[in-house]
C-alpha cells in the first residue's frame, strides 16, 4: 500500500473582487464573474511568494502527519512562479521544516500539473524496487499565479499551494493511492517564454482541445485501468482555470456536480494554478470519511493530465489538519486594484 501521511495547505488571506479589477479596466464585472464562476481571488502579499506558500503548506503537512521531517527522504515542489530562475525552492522548503540534507530534492515545471507529477515521483521512490530508497516523499504545488494586467488571466490568476507526504506504512496511510494514469500531448495552450514577465494563451484554444481533451482522457484512462466508473468515486477534485471547467468536464465523464463542489474553490480563490488540484484534494480529504473514494486530475497546459483514484482510509479519522481549507478561505481581507498592483509587483519601480 502507498497514499497520504499528511497533508497541509495555504492561501493568503488577502483577496480582490473580480469587479475592482474590472472597475479599473471599465469593463462588466458581474457579466465577467458569471461567465468564469469566479467572485474573487486570492492574492500573495508582498512579502509571500510561491517559496513562502510553499514552505507554510509542508510545515502544516509534517505538522499533521505527526512523522519526523527528518525522516523526508524526498521534497519536489512544481511551481510556475518559482523566486528564482536558478536556485531551487525545494532545497529551501527542505532547510524550513528540518528534512535534509540526506535527501533528494528538486523543482518541478509543467505548467499547472506539476504538484501531482511531484506525487508520482515521491510514489516511484517510496515503493521502487530498492530497498528503503525513502521513506518519505513531500510533494508541492504552489503558485502565485502570473496574469498580465487587462487580460483575460488577471481575473482568475490566484495565489495559494498544498504539501502531501507520501509513505507507505499501513497504519499511517489516510489515504491510499490505488491507481495513477497520466495523458500528455504536445499542445501548446499557454506559454511564457524566457524572459517574458507575463504568459501567453490561445484563448478558446485552452478549452477544447487543451483542458477537456487531456482530463477527460486522464480521468477515463485510470477509471479503465482501475475497473471503476463515475458512481463508484464519493469526490472528484478536478484542475479548476475557472469555475464553470471542472462542472463541465465532471458533467461530460458522467459525475454529479455534488461530487465536485467540496473541492470546488476556484470561485472563491481564483486558480491557484499548480496548486489548483492540491488544495482541491485537500479540501475533500478535511471532509472524507474511511472508504469513501475519489477521483483526482490535475491540468498542465503544454498539455497533460495526472489522475488518481484514492481510497480514505480509518487513520484519517484522528488525522485532521489544525485548519480545514474551507476555514482558511474564511480568513481574509479584500484589498484594493493598487494594493494588487503594488503586492504583485505590476509597478515597474518596485
């Protein structure tokens, strides 16, 4: 058996209206609001970055797994938004919660997916033939997602990140990770070239043939090679651009909106990007119960898709974080279009 130890989440508290930032732009916020089901989204303060969000989520996850860090014998951190071009996050995060340095670490990048491909990984390691290669694996998404002022990304790119340990001790395991199935192309959607402060999109482009073609695919790979259909997952937890994708995608594989709408946070934090499907699955976990199961695919434009079908199991029952996602999001403060600007850096002099 291998699955979740613990896990643990962060989002900045500050958060912006949809319509301030289409107030700056005079353009219809609620008409932009209902077309994403978005309302708002978090933002980073000035002094948080995808390190910084990165390094609170891990030390809730060890903090919740009641494991030594010492004992993390492997931290990835996928991210888009990494503080440095070169030098790691991971070695960071790792110093933070006291893992290393006998350890492997890396920063992981593919678009929004990375956080699960850094699941996997820690999955190969832990498991892998070699005896006791690790223990324990720490795998991150996080983000304070890039959008150039006045496009269509400004209205959705959030900020926030979840940390999961992997291990594959029986009696730890709050959740078992029964079945894992990935689906990539090369479909370029959304890029941002070297250099360049801001992503690029294909507009339309990144819906069909982009994110509900890999979903899709993922979802219905893993479902076939596990031998399981839609009304056997409790939850689906799917990546979230926008508030009206994952409804769809969860309506076209055959899954009722009541599955979706715990992990459902894009309307309420905006798309956290490689922590979209991370702190979705976390919010299922705070609320699943031993045996229910479910259903989790990330999104990574360039493009790919992740999935996992996951098992809660009885340790979860005494294994609860301190602050369930659904409470952090409560905590917040709305902020100002130049109080965003100034946070995320969009004046140049800063």
């Amino acid at each position: 058996m291998i699955g979740i130890v613990g896990y643990g989440a962060y989002i900045p508290k500050y958060r912006i209206k949809v319509e301030e930032i289409a107030r700056t732009w005079r353009k219809d916020g609620k008409a932009i609001a209902n077309s994403l089901n978005v309302e708002e989204k978090a933002v980073a303060a000035f002094d948080e970055d995808s390190c910084t969000i990165a390094v609170e989520a891990a030390r809730r996850a060890v903090e919740m797994s009641g494991i030594e860090a010492q004992k993390i014998g492997g931290v990835y951190v996928g991210s888009e938004s990494h503080p440095y071009a070169v030098k790691p996050t991971a070695s960071v995060v790792a110093e933070a919660i006291n893992a290393g340095p006998e350890l492997t670490a890396a920063d992981l990048e593919f678009a929004c997916k990375a956080g699960t491909a850094g699941i996997q990984m820690c999955m190969g390691l832990v498991i892998g033939d070699m005896p006791d290669w690790i223990e324990y694996g720490l795998a991150i998404g996080a983000d304070t997602a890039q959008g150039k002022p006045a496009d269509a990304l400004e209205y959705t790119a959030g900020s926030g990140g979840a940390a999961f340990i992997i291990g594959k001790k029986e009696s730890e395991i709050i959740a078992s990770i029964d079945q894992t199935f990935s689906y990539t192309t090369d479909t370029p959607d959304f890029w941002r070239r070297q250099h360049a402060e801001f992503p690029r999109h294909a507009g339309r482009f990144t819906g069909e043939p982009a994110y509900f073609k890999h979903v899709i695919s993922a979802a219905e790979g893993l479902m076939a090679k596990a031998g399981l259909k839609p009304k056997d997952f409790d939850y689906a937890a799917f990546h979230q651009p926008n508030g009206k994708f994952p409804l769809r995608v969860a309506q076209m594989l055959g899954f009722g909106e009541k599955k979706v709408r715990r992990g459902l946070l894009t309307p309420m934090i905006g798309n956290t990007y490689s922590g979209a499907t991370m702190v979705a699955l976390a919010s299922v976990l705070d609320a699943a119960k031993p045996g229910e199961k479910i259903l989790a695919v990330s999104y990574g434009s360039g493009a790919g898709s992740d999935a996992f079908a996951l098992t809660a199991r009885k340790p979860i029952e005494k294994k609860r974080p301190a602050v369930p996602v659904l409470e952090m999001i409560k905590e917040k403060e709305y902020i100002s279009y130049a109080e965003y600007a100034k946070f995320r850096r969009k004046l140049k002099s800063l």
